[in-house]
C-alpha cells in the first residue's frame, strides 16, 4: 500500500535516529558505538507492521499499522528477547543491559509517533489511538539536532563525559521541540476557533495539526453538519483565515454503509471522510491528512481510495495512485503559504 510504505519511508530516519540516541544513553558507556547501532535497528523494529499490507487488504492493513508492535505490551514482551539474544553473541553479556536497551528503543518509538496525526495505540489492546497532532511524521528541527549530537558523540571515546553531554543535548533539545508543538498547535488552535466566531460559522468539531516538515503553517479540519471546512494558517499572516468547502456526501454510500469494511474505515478515518463520485465510481476521501494541493476546491486528497463491491457483495478499498510531481508541487506551495498569505 503506498500509504503505509509513504510513511515508513518518511519515518524511518527519524526513528532510527531517536533509536540510536536512546541506545546510546542506556548502553553507550559500556559498549560504545554499538549502543547507537542496537538502539538504531530497535528503533525500526515495531514498522515492521508495514508488511502485513503486503500479505493482507487495505483496511486490515490500516487497522494493523501502529497497533501491537507500537504498544507497551509489545516493548515489555520482546525487549527480553531481543535482549536475550544479542547477550549470546556479544562480548557484553549482560541481559539487563540490553533489554533495557529494546525497552527503551522500542517505546520511546510509538511515544513519538503518538504525537503525529496517524497516532499510535500504545495501550493496545484497548482500542484508543493515541494522536496528539503537534508534528508532521518528519520535521527537520526535531531529527537535526538529535542527528548533529549523535554525531560528535559517535566520535568521542565511549567512556568520555563528551560523549555523554553530546547524546544528552539531542535528546534535551529535540523533546524541547516536540514540548514547543504543543504551544504552537494551542496557539492555532485559537486562531481557528476566533476566525469560525468572527465568521459566524456554527460547528461540530475543530481539528487542527502542522502541515508537512514544519510546525509554522498549520491546517483546520472543521465539521459542520453536512460539510467539512478545511483552512491553513501560518504564525506570519497577515489576512484573516478563510476555509473550503468540502460537502460529507456521507449518502452517496447508500446500502454500503451497513457494510463490515466500511464501518472499520470510517472508524479508521474517526469519522474525518468525504465521498466523491468519480465516471469509474465511488472514492473515500480520509480528510485527517488534507490535500496534495493549496489550489481552492482541489479533490486531490492524500489518501484517496476507490471503494469497489463484487458480485458477492464483498467490498474493496484501492489506494488511488501519486503522482511524484503532485508531492513536489505540494512542497513548492506550502514553502510560499508558510510565509503568509
């Protein structure tokens, strides 16, 4: 599915690195670099989840992706075994050691994916998705600093208090950031709120997240009773927040509401979707990851997927297909609106 590879692809620098440096911090003054090489491959290890959308449909994917390996439950189980095994083949035999190590590497990775808009269920089983919403899936001021520092620290002896105080300043200064999101979001979250007053727009729900690698420029999602309004707002405008359009077209199902498949993608979405009719039938619109365009009334969603029902009854959702150049021209337009509209 090229929404679960788009992500894992995105995501896995981030992570490997996040990884790296919390391995690091556990093991790195007694192992050394093989601390950040540990911490870095446990630091991937839960997205491995991405491969069941090879072996399995597009909803069960979606439901599978961020659940048990992003959970505590997962940490707590494999961290010993991970553990276990690397203690019988390295010279450091310390199991504790390098259990702690996975435990750490493998929960600070759903902690961060929690605060993205896909979420993560980190008490799974219960199905609560955890989606604080203050950062993009990459954003270079939270994965840079932490990339410089694990640098200079790869480079000083590992019993070295340099070491130590390089490691500890990425992981200080990249969760100061990732604190600093949620300030920035309860900021547009308010300027949102005032521009639906002052426009006299009555409303259901009000949800906000950053638009792609940064965390000036953020989006609206609003719901009213037959429409979703999407809007962008950036800390340096200059003009009031103006919002699209989208009607729900939540009838356009018809009978295949009432449909298994359906009902687990509209949970997937939390209810955040449009329906379009195309000449080649219906489309799901999943509306929590916005547009591939700033062009007004664009229906270029990110993810787009046709649904289709065979003569069994059986439904089907496809992933509509990218267009690279969409993405790039996507990037080009958010650089400009982030400066101000």
């Amino acid at each position: 599915m090229a929404y679960l590879t788009f992500e894992n692809y995105m995501d896995s620098l981030t992570q490997i690195v996040l990884g790296a440096a919390v391995g690091e911090a556990v093991l790195g003054k007694k192992v050394g670099n093989k601390a950040m090489l540990y911490g870095a491959i446990a630091g991937t290890i839960p997205d491995l989840d991405v491969f069941a959308s090879y072996i399995t449909d597009t909803v069960t994917a979606l439901s599978i992706h961020r659940g048990f390996t992003h959970s505590i439950v997962f940490s707590v189980l494999f961290a010993p075994i991970f553990g276990w095994l690397v203690s019988r083949y390295e010279k450091y035999k310390d199991f504790k050691g390098w259990s702690w190590l996975f435990f750490w590497a493998f929960i600070t990775h759903p902690i961060l994916d929690a605060h993205t808009t896909w979420g993560t269920q980190l008490f799974w089983p219960h199905d609560i998705r955890l989606a604080f919403k203050t950062i993009f899936v990459i954003d270079p001021l939270y994965t840079i600093p932490l990339l410089v520092f694990l640098i200079l620290a790869m480079f000083q002896n590992r019993t070295s208090k340099k070491r130590r105080l390089y490691n500890n300043l990425g992981l200080l200064i990249s969760s100061s950031y990732l604190a600093l999101t949620f300030l920035l979001k309860w900021v547009a979250f308010n300027q949102f709120e005032k521009a639906l007053e002052v426009q006299n727009i009555d409303y259901l729900q009000l949800d906000t997240r950053p638009s792609p690698m940064n965390t000036v420029l953020w989006s609206a999602n609003v719901e009213t009773e037959d429409a979703y309004l999407l809007g962008n707002y950036s800390f340096f405008d200059s003009k009031p927040i103006t919002f699209e359009t989208y009607p729900k077209n939540h009838n356009l199902l018809g009978g295949l509401a009432e449909q298994e498949k359906v009902k687990r993608m509209i949970g997937i979405s939390e209810g955040w979707f449009t329906i379009i009719e195309k000449q080649d039938g219906l489309y799901f619109n999943d509306l929590r990851f916005g547009l591939l365009s700033l062009a007004p009334q664009s229906q270029n969603f990110v993810f787009q997927y046709k649904i289709t029902q065979d003569a069994s009854g059986s439904v089907t959702f496809t992933e509509a297909p990218k267009n690279k150049r969409d993405g790039k021209k996507l990037l080009s337009e958010l650089w400009k609106r982030v400066k101000g509209n």
